[in-house]
C-alpha cells in the first residue's frame, strides 16, 4: 500500500500522496486492514456520541416529572447543549488539524462519557437542578462539538481520495445507529430502572470505546502527543499559521463552506419539526413509525452513497462530477420530497416521503462533507468546524423561523418550502463554484 502524507505542511509540489511532512517524517494512509478497522471503531463512537447526546431528551417527560420542571424550563436545558456545541467546532477542527483528529476525538470522548456517567450522581448532590442540568448540557456541546470536525481532519490526513466517501458515509451511519440504540435500549432501561440508568448505560458504554480504541488502534508513544503539544501553550509558529486570507479568496472553499450552512440547516430543521408535522397532521399514528423508519432507511442509502462515488472516482468519472452529482441527490432530490410530503394527506405516503427525504440527505456525505477534505486536507478540521457552526446557528434560525411560518400561515407546506429554498440556495452555489482541486498548498503557507 503506497504511503501518503498526513495532509499537513505538504512540500511545494506535492500531493498528500507523497507521504512526507516538511519535517522529513512519514504519515501514511491507512492500509486498507487499518482502514476497515478504523472505520468500524469510527462508527461506534459516532454511534456513542448520539447515544450520550440523545440521553436527555429521551428521558425528557421522566426529568420533568422528577424535578418539577415545565416544558419552558427543560427546552433551557436542552438549548444549553446547541450553544456550547457551537463554540468548539472551530477550535476542535483547528488543533485537529495540528496535532491529529484521533487524539482530540478520544480526549473528548473521554471527557464526555465521565460526564454522562457522573451526571445523575452531582443531580442528587446538587439543589439547584435545573442549573446544573444546564450547564451539564451546555458543556457537553462544548465537548461534542469537536467531534465532527476533527472527524474530517482525521479522514482527510489518513483515508486515500477514492475511499473517503464510503469511509465518511459508513462512520456517519453511527448517528442513525446511536439515534435507533438510544432509543430502544433506552427507552427499555428508562422504564425498567429509571432515568438514571440510560445515562450509566451511554457514558459507560464510551469509556469503554476509548479504552479499547487506545489499547489496541494507538502506541503509548502516540497517545503522548497530545501532552507534548499542549504544554507548548496556545501559540502557534509562523509556518503552521491558517492562511486565512488565502483560503477565503477562494470561491471553492465558499462554495462548500455555503453548500455546508444549507445542508446543515435543514437537517435540523426537518429533524425538529418532523415529529410535531407527523403528530399534529396524523394524530393516530403511531409515534415509533415515523421516528424509527426514516432513520432506518437512512443508514443502507448513506452505505449506498459512499459506495457509488467511490466505486465512479474509480472508474474514472472527475472528483468534482461525482461531488456534485452527491449533492444534487443529496440537496436537490431529497428537497423535491421534502414538497412532496407538505402536499400529501396520506400517512403512508408521509412515511415514504419522509424517509426519502432525510434518507437522500445521507448523499451529502458523499458530496460536501467530503469535498472539503478535498480542497484543503492540511485544514480540512477547521473549515469544517467553520461550516459547521454557521449551519448550527443557520439551524437556530431556520427552526424558529419555521415555527412563525407554522403559527402564521397554520400550514406546514410553509416549512417545506423553506427546507427546499435554503437547500436550492447552497445547491446552486456549490453547482457554480465548486471544484475538487487542492487549494491549500505548501506555498500558501510559505508566503505567510
């Protein structure tokens, strides 16, 4: 298996398959035995993050009833974890970027799972319930939102080109898994033993993940790294510096970066509202159908989506031609089922639009989430966790702003029309200017 470079401080000229740092080091890809081991290890901890992150709103009606919270005090706890989520996604995708994304994905890891363990033994310390629950939550975004960004930095420094669609799309399965687990054995240890055990259930479950990711996937050497670049302090030298300017004078990286904000956005607006759409338009439906199906059927099409880019780069189709073909699936077809599902008064057909809609939306990851660890390996992590905190916030805006249209209009066509502008606009802007060619060489640091 030929090596490559680990996506950082690439000499002039050369690609990352090169496998050289400025340095003189090695940091080759995966092997492909390395690859396939990583990917599963990848998978469960996504799958362990949503499980961590669900936590809280699956046991939303027991922590109300058993702290005397109303429905405006817990929707404060659950807002807590969407502001700390936002503030780390930069930082984490950053010093991802220098120091390697696994490391940072463990140490938060870690430091998530002790917290969900911990957190129904301070609750019963603690008087003050509601504003340690909130600030619980608000730390735990603070802690997961490294995770996604350094995600793309890591298979951007060691998964090869013509592999990092499928890898991204079978470890981005782990959140319809997580999501799926959570909700099923969780709900069973909720009612069995009580809110407590989902959280000992997810944050043990982590920190064993960690444990056995360190003990056979890392050296002792490897898992030193992080100490030795931490007590450096914050500063960084002048030849690692992000070259900002140059990077934004670049209508690619806009182009992923706006295409990045639409997605985003309307995913989490579709998963807001698509519970309150199916309960208010279909009141006898049965809540486990249209919470479950959707995400089942998006875990084989994000498999699917991966595997057809791969499988199309390879047999010679551009990067940029498969990229944008994801996306058009991913934004577009997925957009034309979204108006779909505002116009039908059937259940079932609500179902099969739904679970198209969100399910094409796994297309993504084989479009945009993957074109930026394209253009720009050396800092896939940081415009990652750029895009990532504008779609966050975007999302902010866009579920209230769907709301108003809900209690305005008294119709949900309204919401879908919305999903379907905002994916239109970051659609058209990745079809004009997106490209697929690195921008992030050597020589733009050397100018800096």
């Amino acid at each position: 298996m030929a090596a490559g470079g680990g996506g950082r401080n690439v000499p002039p000229g050369s690609g990352p398959r090169d496998g050289m740092r400025r340095d003189g080091g090695t940091e080759p890809y995966w092997s492909r035995p390395q690859c396939r081991v990583w990917t599963a290890m990848l998978l469960l901890g996504t799958c362990l993050l949503y499980c961590a992150r669900v936590a809280v709103p699956i046991c939303a009606v027991a922590l109300s009833s058993y702290f005397g919270w109303d429905k405006k005090q817990f929707g404060v706890v659950l807002s807590s974890f969407f502001w700390g989520y936002c503030l780390t996604q930069i930082l984490g995708g950053h010093i991802s970027d220098q120091i390697g994304g696994e490391k940072v994905l463990l140490l938060s890891a870690s430091a998530w799972g002790l917290l969900t363990v911990l957190t129904p033994l301070l609750t019963h310390i603690t008087s003050a319930h509601l504003v340690f629950m909130t600030s619980s939550r608000f730390l735990m975004g603070l802690l997961q939102g490294v995770y996604f960004p350094s995600l793309a930095s890591l298979l951007s420094q060691r998964v090869r080109e013509g592999e990092r669609a499928f890898t991204y799309s079978t470890v981005g399965t782990g959140s319809q898994f997580g999501t799926l687990l959570i909700g099923g054995a969780g709900s069973l240890l909720l009612d069995w033993y009580g809110w407590e055990s989902v959280f000992y259930f997810s944050g043990l479950l982590t920190l064993l993940w960690v444990y056995c990711t360190c003990k056979y996937l890392l050296s002792e050497k490897e898992l030193t790294i992080p100490i030795n670049y931490l007590t450096r302090g914050l500063s960084i030298p002048k030849q690692t510096k992000v070259p900002w300017k140059q990077l934004f004078r670049k209508a690619p990286i806009w182009a992923v970066i706006i295409a990045q904000l639409s997605t985003a956005s309307t995913f989490f607006t579709l998963l807001s509202w698509l519970p309150t759409f199916f309960k208010e338009t279909f009141p006898e439906s049965k809540g486990w159908v249209f919470n479950v199906v959707p995400w089942l059927v998006a875990i084989p099409t994000s498999l699917f989506s991966g595997f057809l880019s791969d499988h199309l780069i390879s047999q010679g189709y551009r990067t940029i031609t498969i990229r944008k073909f994801m996306q058009v699936i991913g934004s577009g077809v997925s957009s034309i089922f979204a108006l779909c599902l505002g116009q039908t008064s059937s259940f079932c057909k609500a179902i099969v639009f739904a679970s198209a809609s969100v399910g094409l939306q796994t297309f993504n990851h084989s479009g945009i989430s993957v074109n930026v660890q394209d253009l720009a390996p050396s800092c896939a992590g940081l415009l990652f966790g750029v895009a990532n905190t504008g779609g966050a916030l975007l999302g902010v805006v866009c579920v209230y702003l769907a709301g108003y249209l809900i209690e305005t209009t008294g119709s949900w066509i309204s919401v879908f029309n919305l999903v379907a502008a905002v994916n239109g606009i970051g659609l058209c802007t990745f079809l004009l200017f997106g490209e697929a060619q690195r921008v992030d060489t050597d020589s733009v640091y050397m100018d800096l």
